[in-house]
C-alpha cells in the first residue's frame, strides 16, 4: 500500500470548527474517517489522528506546547460529548462522536480487509502479546510489536521500517504517545499513526469499557470517574470547559 494524495484531499476537504486553541474535523460518521484513513482503492492516509476531548482542549488552552502538539495531527477527530455538542451548535450540521477505541477496532478490521501492514507499539507486553493474537485472529497482517516499555527509540524506529508497516497505533497514553508519534513521524513521514490510549487494554478485557447504556446517554467519563475515583482532579477541567462553552467563550 502507499500513501494517498486522494486521502489528503478528503482530510482538507472537512469542515473543522475552532474549539480554544484546536481545530477539529467535522466528521459526519465513522465510516467518513475510516474512509480517509484507508481510501476506498486501499491508500493509505500518511500522517496522524487524534482524539480530542475537552481535556485536551483545556490541557491545549493552559500550555502552548500542548495545543502546538495536537495542531500537527492531520486528522483531528471529536472524541467527547462536549466537543461534539459545541460544534453541532457553532455549525448547525450533524458532527458524530468518534470514540477512539471504536475507531482504532475499526481500522483494525479496515487493515485487515484491504491487507495493510500493521506495527503495534505501546501497553504492557502481556497486553501487547494478547492484542496481537486477537489481531492475527481476525486477519489483521500485524508485522511487528513492541510493549510501551522499550528503552531504544531508534531500534524501534529501525524495526518499524524494516517491517514496512503503513499503520502504527501507538497505545501510550497522552502526551507520551503523541510526543513519540511526533518523532517517529519525521522518520516515517509514508506511515499512519494513531494515538490509542488504553484501547489495548479494553480490547483483550484487561479494563471494562462503560455498559452501552452509559455511552448511549454519554456518560463514559461519569462510569470512569467512579470506577476510578483518583481521576477527580482531572473531572475538574470538564467542569471549567462546560462553563466556558455554555457562555461562548472557548
């Protein structure tokens, strides 16, 4: 597979809507993302998604670096009801959340019908093992893995170009995992990379997405923050976001 110039003309043809410091594409749907990313002839998009939630907005509104990081991803994408509410209202259009987990799952079997090579970086290697057979299982040609605890950048970097792999989900953490896509990028400029988080994690049952009904009625981060009680600290941004947006001042 190589990189697409079809996919690039997609990904500048969206609609973004300026959230603080980011702007973020107005995907109608899932499948118009997916579509970017792996065209329908089998191109491949060559750049970066990332997911943005208000998290990301406030974190990118408190620290320049942090809002210049997230500018370099091609494809930024509304992963968070808050995100996704402001821009239905500035753009009066339909915007569909996009959550990353979803969307990686998604690519994933996207990769596995057009044969696109996959490397894996990032989780625990346990984790990692398990992910990759899940992987292999459902077809995805999975070229190469390495846990989220190496200590050499550049065998890394070495082995993801001797693999020829074309996309590169890399399951960090933010803002681990985009600082380390933002390098591997310079070197890999014909790949894909995706921030992923903890989605290998979900994905082989180590940790317990939200029952459907919470993200039907989208409150994910209400059933994390009960589950997890110490990310209090973290809920406080949502509630500052929420007053800026309700007043129209982000």
């Amino acid at each position: 597979m190589t990189s697409s110039n079809t996919s690039t003309n997609t990904a500048e043809s969206i609609v973004s809507v300026q959230i603080g410091p980011v702007k973020v594409g107005a995907f109608m749907h899932q499948q118009q993302l997916l579509e970017t990313i792996i065209s329908p002839d089998g191109q491949v998009f060559a750049g970066a998604a990332i997911a943005i939630n208000p998290e990301k907005v406030m974190a990118a509104r408190h620290d320049p670096k942090v809002a210049a990081m997230l500018s370099q991803a091609e494809l930024r994408y509304a992963d968070g009801i808050g995100v996704v509410m402001l821009m239905r209202r500035r753009l009066k259009q339909p915007v569909q959340r996009i959550p990353g987990c979803e969307l990686w799952q998604s690519l994933m079997l996207r990769c596995a019908a057009y044969q696109v090579p996959v490397y894996l970086v990032g989780a625990r290697s346990e984790v990692l093992a398990q992910t990759k057979v899940k992987l292999v299982h459902q077809g995805v040609p999975v070229v190469g893995a390495t846990d989220g605890y190496f200590n050499d950048e550049q065998q890394l970097l070495a082995e993801i170009r001797q693999s020829g792999a074309k996309v590169i989900p890399v399951a960090m953490g933010s803002p681990r995992q985009e600082q380390l896509i933002a390098r591997l990028r310079q070197q890999l400029p014909d790949c894909f990379f995706m921030g992923v988080g903890g989605s290998f994690d979900v994905f082989t049952g180590q940790v317990k997405r939200a029952p459907a009904l919470w993200c039907r009625l989208h409150l994910e981060w209400l059933y994390r923050l009960l589950s997890q009680p110490s990310r209090i600290g973290r809920q406080g941004r949502l509630v500052q976001y929420l007053w800026l947006a309700i007043w129209e001042r982000i």
